[in-house]
C-alpha cells in the first residue's frame, strides 16, 4: 500500500501567494545536528556558521596550504599528500566509468558548447568624425570552479560551468572539490578531462573558497569564482566577494509547474520529484487551474513515492517546501509564478508558447510536456547554473558574459574637444571638481586659434 504524500495545498490567488513569499535568507538556514556536533569537534566551542567561515578564511589567508591541510584532517577526516590532482588521473577516471556514462558526459559537454557559443559578444571600435568610441571583450584570466564531493557529487554542474568558460576564451580554470577517503570523485576528475580544466586541486568547503580567493602556495588566487556548495561554501562566497568576483549565491533548489486540465498527472508528478529529490531543502511547486488534476497529482505523487530510492529524501522536501496551489486562471497562475521567479520554470499546459511571453522572472523555462526540467539539468545545453531564492528577479542563468569583462575606449580628436569640453568643463565645475575643469581647458587653449 502506498503512503499517502504530506503535501500543502490552497485554493485561490491570495492564499497561494501567501504560501509562495519568501521570508527566509541564510541568515535563516539552521544547521544540522550533525553540522553542531562537527563544528564541535574541530573547533572545540559552539560556533555559528558565520563564525566558521570567519575563522576557516583567516587561517588559510595566514598560513595558505598548512591551513588546507589542518581542515582537510578536521573536517574531511582525510590526510593530503598532496594538493593537485595529477592530470594523468582525470584520464583514468574517464577510462574507468562506464562507456555509456564517457557517452553521456561528451554529449552534454557537446551540447553546452554549441549553445554557449552563439553567446559570443565581439569587440568594436566606432570610428567617426569625433574620434572613436568602443568597447573591448575580454575574458577573465583565471577562473575557480568549486565541485561539491561527498554525498553530493554533481559532474554535469562542473560541465555546465567550465564548458562556458572554455568557449569564452578564460585562460585558466582551477577546479577544487573536497576529497574522500579515495580523493577526488572519479566522476568530478571524469568531467574535468571532458570539460578541458586546466588545474584540479583537492580541497573543500569553506577553505576552498578562501584559497581560490587569496591564493596558497599550491592554489592560484582566482579573478571569479562559480559553483555551488553549502551552507559554509555559499557563506564563504559572500565574504570574499569583492576580493574576487562570484557568480551567485546559490540556495536550495527549486521549480514551479504550471499546468493546466489538459497536463498528463503522470509527468506532472513526475517532474516535481525530480526536484524534490535533491534534498529535504528543494521546492517542487505546482500552480493550476484544475481542481481534478490537483487530486490526481497528489495521488501520483503517493504512487511514485515509493518507487525513488531517494524517497525519504523527496517525501521530507514535498512535505516541508511543497506546495500546490489552485487558481482560477492562468494569467494568475502566471503571477505568482511571477512573483516567486523561481530557478526552473515548467509550463505544462495545452497552448505553452501563449504563456512564454507572460514569463518576467525565472532562471530557465521549460516549454511543454516534452521538455522535461530534467532533460535541462543534463543534456539540453543552457547551463543548469540558474539564479534560487527569488534572485531570477536580478540575476540570469550562467552566460558566456559571466566570463568575460568589458573595457571601454574613447579617442577625441579636436571636433570633439570642441563640441564635448564646455558641457564636460561645465559640470565639472558644478560638482566642484577643477582640476577636471582645468585639464579640459588646457587641451582647447591649445587647439583654439590664434
């Protein structure tokens, strides 16, 4: 007998939004047991995870790979002979996978390359009678991948970060992902050989992220640093932002499934587990104008349950994040899909197309039954690195502008001194700002007639 799914569920726009706001941010992540107890151990008195992050940065930035090594003992319970990951072994492990799975990886990383590369902006010069405006693309230097290990081993997010930053020309990319008991995940050295990295190093958590930012003497300092991690990896990202630039704070996983009377309860169930799955923290949401289908995901949702290997997993994420909602329209169905802009966006209705252009705020969107979120997470080819909590309203998924920065150029010639200086002498006078005034001056006396 299947176990009934502990799901929320409401009926009509007001209540849905108000199950839909978010009010939490880091600040408001608990830790786990197991997390206290580990903080613990190795720092010897209760600590937040703020305090954790604070303490782990300070260390590396003052004794670099000593510290990396103390962590590595403390936490990950692992002694490193070494840092770097020799490259002769990401080839092994991609010898030592299953064939089916070199496939899978080759192809994805074929798709996600093909994708990015239509992304490509070009430098340009305008010249003109004044002179010449423009702007000139780079890419940055180097570049710092973080690849969760452990229970969480996640080798297409590795792909769908390093691929782009391949194509868009970034010169060097470090990869750093926290060791076992055997070192790296086979599977993390497997897509580094696929996606063409160029340094591996074996280090995790928050240590990773201060390494990569300040530099040690085995791992180089980083100009952006991308991937997901925890809670003490996305704190560490915060706190070295603006010594490095980072990609986002990614949170917990998310969709929204927005259907209508004609959606298979099949697939619809089927697509929210497949977020769910991911861990107690996920959000698997479903907007809908059918009271009927509503029922019958729920009822599926009971049924496929048992069937997951993950299902206590899935069970504890529908049961704390999930939500059902009933509306009475699309278009309000579309608002408050709105309104939460959520990470994956899935459209399963009769006519998808006519609600894509409703679409405002979401990481990716997924357009009809055939285009499983899942498929996105894999194979697609858009980078599955999407913005969470809310950030779709600010930020967009991993593009090929990510890894690269924009310098602009000016060339005045004598027209433009002309034209341009007396507005420029004028308002810098107005802010108070002579010698602005002044080096504009000097260059018109010299040109103006005698």
């Amino acid at each position: 007998m299947n176990q009934p799914v502990s799901i929320r569920v409401v009926h009509g726009f007001d209540a849905a939004w108000n199950a839909l706001d978010r009010k939490g941010g880091l600040e408001d992540l608990e830790l786990s047991e197991g997390a206290r107890t580990g903080i613990q151990r190795v720092f010897g008195e209760p600590l937040t995870a703020e305090q954790v992050v604070d303490r782990i940065i300070a260390d590396v930035r003052a004794r670099g790979d000593d510290a990396i090594r103390h962590y590595s003992r403390a936490i990950d319970r692992v002694e490193l002979d070494r840092i770097e990951v020799p490259r002769e072994e990401w080839k092994a492990a991609f010898d030592s996978i299953d064939p089916e799975l070199q496939n899978a990886m080759t192809v994805s990383a074929a798709q996600i390359r093909d994708f990015h590369e239509k992304q490509k902006r070009t430098s340009w010069i305008d010249f003109n009678e004044d002179g010449a405006l423009g702007q000139i693309v780079r890419p940055l230097e180097r570049i710092g991948v973080y690849a969760p290990g452990g229970s969480a081993v996640y080798p297409s997010s590795l792909l769908m970060t390093a691929v782009p930053g391949r194509v868009a020309g970034v010169e060097e990319i470090v990869v750093t992902s926290p060791p076992g008991a055997n070192g790296v995940s086979p599977l993390i050295l497997a897509a580094a050989h696929v996606a063409e990295v160029d340094r591996v190093v074996q280090v995790g958590g928050a240590q990773a992220i201060a390494a990569l930012a300040y530099g040690t003497e085995s791992i180089p300092r980083v100009d952006k640093i991308f991937g997901p991690g925890n809670i003490f990896v996305v704190l560490a990202k915060r706190q070295v932002f603006g010594q490095v630039a980072i990609d986002q704070l990614p949170g917990p996983t998310e969709t929204v499934v927005v259907a209508d009377v004609s959606a298979n309860p099949r697939l619809t169930a089927a697509d929210m587990l497949a977020q769910a799955e991911h861990d107690g923290m996920a959000s698997a949401i479903l907007i809908t104008t059918s009271e009927r289908l509503a029922h019958q995901v729920q009822a599926e949702l009971s049924l496929q349950l048992g069937q997951l290997e993950r299902e206590a997993i899935a069970r504890e994420s529908l049961a704390t994040n999930g939500l059902i909602a009933v509306v009475e329209t699309i278009e309000h169905a579309m608002e408050l899909a709105n309104r939460y802009a959520p990470e994956h966006l899935c459209l399963l209705l009769k006519k998808p197309w006519d609600a894509v252009p409703m679409v405002k705020h979401a990481g990716g969107i997924f357009v009809g039954e055939g285009s499983p979120e899942a498929l996105g997470d894999y194979t697609a080819g858009p980078s599955h690195v999407m913005p969470t909590g809310g950030t779709a309203r600010f930020f967009s998924p991993i593009h090929l502008g990510d890894f690269t920065k924009v310098i602009n150029l000016a060339a005045a010639n004598e027209r433009a001194l002309n034209r341009l200086g007396p507005p420029a002498i004028a308002l810098a006078k107005a802010e108070g700002l002579g010698a602005h005034a002044r080096a504009i001056e000097l260059r018109l006396e010299q040109i103006a007639p005698d």
